[in-house]
C-alpha cells in the first residue's frame, strides 16, 4: 500500500500481502526512499503508520551528504548494504549539473568495461549476492528484524528505495512466504510508485544532458525485472537455492519463523 508523502519518494506499507503463513500485518513493514526531504506532515503520517524504527541502508558518505531528519521517539539505525557510494543508485538528491558531471565519470568506466546502462546495474545485482560485506549486510536486516521487533513500524530506506531497499524486502517477502510473482510485484511497483520524482530528476538534467546520457539517467532511475531476476539468477548459480543464501548470510530457520511470527497475523 502506497503511503503519499510529499518530500520522501517511493514510501510504501507491504502490510496486506498474503502468505501461506497469514497476511503481513499493517503498520509494521515500511520502505521508501530517505527521509533528508521529510516534511512535518509527512513526520505526522508516518508516526499514524506507527513509526518506531528507522534503518538507514545508505553509505556513511550519503548519510553525511544527506541526514535523514530526526524524529522524536523514532530509534535510527544504521546499517549500510554497501561499503561506497556507487554511480547509478545514489544521485536522485544532486544536483542537475552535478548529476551531469558524475555521468560522465560513469560512461567511460562502463566503455571501458564494456558495459551498457542495462549490464552495469545487473551487474551491481550480481555484486549484491556475491559480496561479503553485502552478505552480512543482509543478514544484519533480517536478523534485527527476526529478533529485536518493535510494537509498532520498521521502515527502512537507502537513496530512491529502489535497488538496496529492493534486494532487502526481496529477501524479507521471501522468507515470509511469498511467491515469486508477490516479490516482483513489489519492486515493480517502485516504477509507479516513482513516476513523479523520476519527471523531477530528468528536468533537472535535461538542460546539462543529451542523447545517450538521458536515455543513461532514464535507464538509472527505475528498476527493471531483469535486475532482480540477476540477482536470483545468482543467488541460485552460487548457492543453490535462495534459503541457502539466506543460511550463508547467518539467518537461522528459527528466525525466519520469528520473522513469519513477528510479522504476520
């Protein structure tokens, strides 16, 4: 269900999605892009969704450059998925000549890889499974959330909620029970539910960029079912199963049944 908020894009409840388990419980799981923009009504929707934990999934270098605001009575956390800032899923908050500058940065690493827009971000899906540090990162998210519960919201967030925030409530649907097609409607839904703020980025670099790199932003901002098809892809090529996965990133069975515990009725 879609929360609208006026200064924090893509902020969405999954409260309502059914499991063989039971249905995820409302005002529980949050997640949305970050919360540097938040305005004091959108303070006031969260805290009537329950709101009493924040998780920062961002690099200390973006939290820095954008904190989150401060919400009284609302435990932050941080708990970044990656251990740099990485061209393609942290620029939405620059500026249009700013954005512009770093594209080109980006272009010649991918011409020197040899990479289209489309590889590169598959790519980083691929470095999401494969990577130690993200790994533990993951499991981080799962465990907090399998262990220390709070009696209201959870919501976390990274830059646009879409590529970090995405792969973790992947993980999450999935040891809640969900299908395949439930998952990827949910991150599918950041395309949608995203719309107003991609129109915002694009006019602010449309008078910096051109041709090959607009289409480049375009690509950047949504998410496409071939990333996390990538990511499952690898996760079932490395590990052989996505419960294997889960496993390797120190989650428990026993947690995932706290998880189905915690959050389902």
């Amino acid at each position: 269900m879609k929360i609208s908020l006026v200064g924090v894009a893509n902020c969405r409840d999954l409260g309502g999605i059914a499991t063989p388990y039971g249905t995820i419980a409302y005002n529980r799981l949050l997640r949305s892009g970050e919360l540097s923009n938040a305005k004091q009504t959108d303070v006031d929707t969260l805290l009537c969704h329950k709101l009493q934990r924040i998780v920062d999934l961002r690099t200390a270098e973006e939290i820095q450059r954008n904190p989150d605001v401060a919400i009284d009575g609302v435990l932050p956390i941080c708990l970044p998925i990656l251990p740099r800032t990485t061209f393609g899923i942290t620029f939405e908050n620059s500026t249009g000549e700013a954005i512009a500058q770093r594209l080109e940065i980006g272009l010649e690493r991918m011409r020197q890889k040899g990479e289209t827009p489309l590889l590169h971000m598959q790519d980083l899906y691929q470095r999401f499974v494969q990577t130690e540090f993200c790994q533990h990162a993951y499991g981080s998210f799962l465990k907090l959330l399998a262990n220390s519960p709070v009696e209201g919201a959870t919501l976390w967030h990274c830059t646009a909620g879409k590529d970090r925030v995405g792969t973790c409530t992947a993980l999450l649907l999935w040891c809640l029970g969900c299908t395949e097609e439930q998952i990827f409607d949910d991150y599918l839904e950041t395309n949608r539910s995203c719309s107003q703020n991609h129109a915002s980025v694009l006019k602010k670099v449309e008078q910096f960029v051109h041709g090959e790199k607009f289409q480049l932003v375009q690509t950047l901002l949504k998410v496409d079912k071939t990333y996390l098809q990538k990511f499952f892809q690898t996760i079932h090529a490395q590990f052989g199963s996505v419960a294997k996965f889960v496993e390797a990133c120190g989650v428990s069975q026993q947690e995932i049944e706290n998880l189905r515990k915690n959050y389902l009725c």
